[in-house]
C-alpha cells in the first residue's frame, strides 16, 4: 500500500533540492525522489527523520488515504 506524502511540497516551501534533503536526513538523492514518487515507503526512522526538518508531526508529512485507512 503506497504512503502518501507532502514532501515534495514542504521540499520546495523550505527551498531544498532532493539532494539536500537527503543530506540532512542520511538518505541519497535517489531515496528521496523514489518516496516524493510514492514508489518507496521510508522506514520510521526516516520517516521521523524527515519530518523533524520540516518541524512538523510525521503524520502531516505522511499518510494514507481515507480508503486505505483501517
């Protein structure tokens, strides 16, 4: 089930390229556009990562939709 997710958009807000966003979380250029894509879901621990640079609550950076929620 794919994780759907808001970091492209709270990329662009902060002004990081994929490739800086993975600097900072210990991620590759390539994770990150593969969990932008919906095609990987990150583990919890980046996850938490990610949403720690934005200074938001993991579940406003990720999430499922109404349909695929238990």
């Amino acid at each position: 089930m794919p994780l759907n997710n808001r970091l492209k958009e709270l990329r662009a807000a902060r002004g990081l390229n994929q490739q800086e966003l993975g600097s900072l979380v210990g991620a590759s250029r390539q994770t990150i556009s593969l969990i932008e894509r919906g095609d990987y879901n990150p583990s919890v621990t980046l996850a938490l990562r990610i949403a720690g640079v934005f200074g938001r609550p993991v579940e406003e950076v990720f999430y499922l939709t109404e349909e695929e929620s238990i």
